[in-house]
C-alpha cells in the first residue's frame, strides 16, 4: 500500500476538472482499507466520482476505493441475492446481470459511477431506484474502522436522497451493496413513456431485460453527453416539488409546463423544462455551459475549473427563483 504525492483528479472524476491531491491511495480490499483508516482520519473518499464537482485541490488524504468482486450469496426459485463490492463499474454490473438473465436494474442501464455509491443518492432512471432491489449495504465507519450493516430501511431512502447524503456524511465508507434480484416472472417497468415509444419503434411486444436496457441506453445516448467525451454529473439539480397552488399559477402563464403529481397538494416539476424555459439550454460559456439535449445537465467542455460550473449553477438558481418563484436544489455533491 503506498500513498503517491500531487495526484491529478482529472480522470476520477466525471466533471474532468483538474485538482490535485496532495496524498492519494488507491485500495482494492476491504482489509487494505480498514488498515488505512487505523491511521487516517481526516479523509476524502473517491469511488466512481460521478456526481460530485471538485472546486479546488484536497488537502486530505483522498482514498479511492477500487474494490471489486462480485458474490452470490443465495438463490431460490424465483430471486438470486448478490454482493456487490463498492468499486464495480455500475453500468458493467448492469450488463452482466443481464447476461445472467437477472432482473431489476435493466432500467438504470448506463448510469456512470459505481456500485459502491449507488445507494449515496438512490440512483434512479425512467420510473426505477436502486432501493427497490437494495436488501442491505455494508460499511466501514471511519472514526472506529469498525464494519457496519444497513438494512434497506436504515438507509433512509428517499428521492436522490438517503442517510448517507445527511446524518452518516463523512462518517462511513461504503464497501459493499447486496441486491435481490430476479431470476424470471421478471417484472418490466416499460411505462416510462421513452422506453414504450422505443420498444414500439422497434416492433418489440414482449421485451426481454436486454431489450429494455438497450432502449434505456439509445434514449440516454440521445440526450445525455457521454461523461467520457464531455465532463459532466448527469443532472446537476433535482425536480423541484412545488404546492399545486404554486404551479395552477405557473400553469396560468406557461400552458406547457409539464408536471408529475406527487401528492394531493404538491406537484413535481421538471428542472430541465424551467432551466431551457429560462433561456439557458445549450449555452455555452467558454469551457462550460449547459448541455444542448438536456438543460438539467451541466458541462465541462474541457479545462473548466469547479468554480466556473458552480458559479453557473448559482446563476441559474438565481434565475429560477427570480423567473418562477422555485428554489432549484443541487444534486451533486459540491466539495467546497
Ligand atoms: N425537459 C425539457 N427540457 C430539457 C430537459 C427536460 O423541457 O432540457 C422536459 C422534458 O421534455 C420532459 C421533462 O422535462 O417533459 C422530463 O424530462 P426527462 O424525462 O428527460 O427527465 P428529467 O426529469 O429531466 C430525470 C432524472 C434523470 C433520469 C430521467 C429519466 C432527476 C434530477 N433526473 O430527469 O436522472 O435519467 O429523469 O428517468 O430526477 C441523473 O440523476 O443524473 C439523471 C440523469
């Protein structure tokens, strides 16, 4: 185990922003980790870093958490229950439960990050979160290197949301996900609108997981940019859930604002429909800007440091709020 010295971040992290960090570790076991954690206390965790905006060097140690393994622990007739280590490739997981023939996560297809931080914020795509297959999640607490377990209700799912994201921030490290999945009676979620048009462009009447995860990753690929090609988070900001009171009049003076019920009295709202309204889809400033296919993303077309696409982000809440009266909150993890 050796720690390297003014590591680049640039290709840790999806954004691409280039920070360094002064000390850097890469640990592929768990026991290499918790051996680190005996000594280290002041830490900065780095897995797939897929929805976090870097905005300047890190001055503790950064750990980046590479373990992988991939384990049954049981089956019956209908469900097989795996553990997945934190550093698998989520999307590779994806793929190769397919090729398995396991059902439950074909929806969340081409999601970047990794196995390991999909709990953090409840990833979720065209009507599908990672909490509906989630049975537990295993950790290691940092102050005591002691292993800790969550059953799927201690984690306080909510939308991109659970306790990892508030009471256990910086407090634990997330070293393994178990998952119950299915084996066959598999149970489709095609009624996102996007994926029904799709499978029907495609005459598919009875689709196979494959088929829905390939017409999952063809809807991304068309509007998400491709975090290899474009630095970028998936979407920067969450939908905002506003009073119906609130939207009957926003509906008044924009006739197309599209909305989601959430409750008898709250509404959800797409962000990415507010920030395009707003005049800020596919602008560009210098080196970062708003993605042209999809507004709710923010971009890094090359060196944009943290600091510019923050302040962008702030701009843009500042609009809103001017604009439609909505407070827009940030779903990436801005590290200040
Ligand atoms: N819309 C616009 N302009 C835009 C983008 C969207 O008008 O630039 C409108 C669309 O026309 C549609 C509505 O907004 O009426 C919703 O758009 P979409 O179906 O693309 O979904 P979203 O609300 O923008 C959410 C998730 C995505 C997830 C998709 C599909 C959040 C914050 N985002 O986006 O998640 O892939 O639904 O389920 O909930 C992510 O979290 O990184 C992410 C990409």
């Amino acid at each position: 185990m050796q720690i390297s010295e003014n590591i680049s971040l640039k290709k840790y992290n999806t954004f691409g922003i280039d920070v360094n960090a002064k000390r850097f570790i890469a640990v592929t076991s768990f026991y290499e980790l918790q051996e680190v954690l005996k000594t280290e206390k002041d830490v900065f965790l780095l897995s797939g870093g897929s929805n976090m905006l870097l905005t300047k060097d890190i001055d503790q140690l950064v750990i980046h958490i590479n373990i992988k393994g991939i384990s049954i622990d049981s089956e019956d007739e209908n469900h097989v229950y795996l553990t997945v280590n934190a550093g698998e490739d989520w999307h590779e997981f994806v793929i190769w439960c397919i090729s398995q023939d396991y059902g439950g996560i074909e929806n969340l297809s081409l999601i970047p990050g990794n196995v390991g931080t999909c709990p953090i914020q409840n990833i979720g795509a065209y009507g599908v979160e990672v909490k509906d297959v989630i049975t537990k999640v295993q950790a290691l607490e940092i102050d005591t290197s002691k292993k800790l377990e969550f059953s799927n209700s201690a984690c306080q799912f909510g939308y991109r949301n659970s306790i990892f994201k508030n009471e256990l921030k910086g407090k634990v490290v997330l070293t393994s996900v178990s998952f119950k999945l299915t084996k066959n009676a598999h149970q489709l979620n095609t009624s996102y609108g996007a994926i029904e048009t799709e499978l029907q462009d495609q005459n598919i009447t009875v689709p196979t997981l494959e088929d829905v995860s390939n017409a999952v990753i063809k809807i991304r690929q068309s509007k998400l940019p491709d975090p290899k090609q474009i630095g970028n988070s998936g979407s920067f900001f969450k939908n905002p859930v506003i009073s119906s009171e609130h939207f009957n009049k926003l509906q008044k003076k924009y006739s197309k604002i599209p909305s989601y019920k959430v409750s008898d009295d709250e509404i959800k709202v797409p962000a990415g429909w507010l920030i395009e309204t707003a005049g800020f889809k596919g602008k560009r400033f210098g080196d970062f800007g708003v993605h042209e296919k999809q507004a709710l993303v923010l971009v890094n077309y090359g060196n944009a440091s943290g600091k510019d696409i923050f302040e962008l982000a702030q701009k843009i809440q500042e609009v809103i709020l001017k604009t439609f009266d909505i407070t827009l909150e940030i779903e990436v993890n801005v590290i200040p």
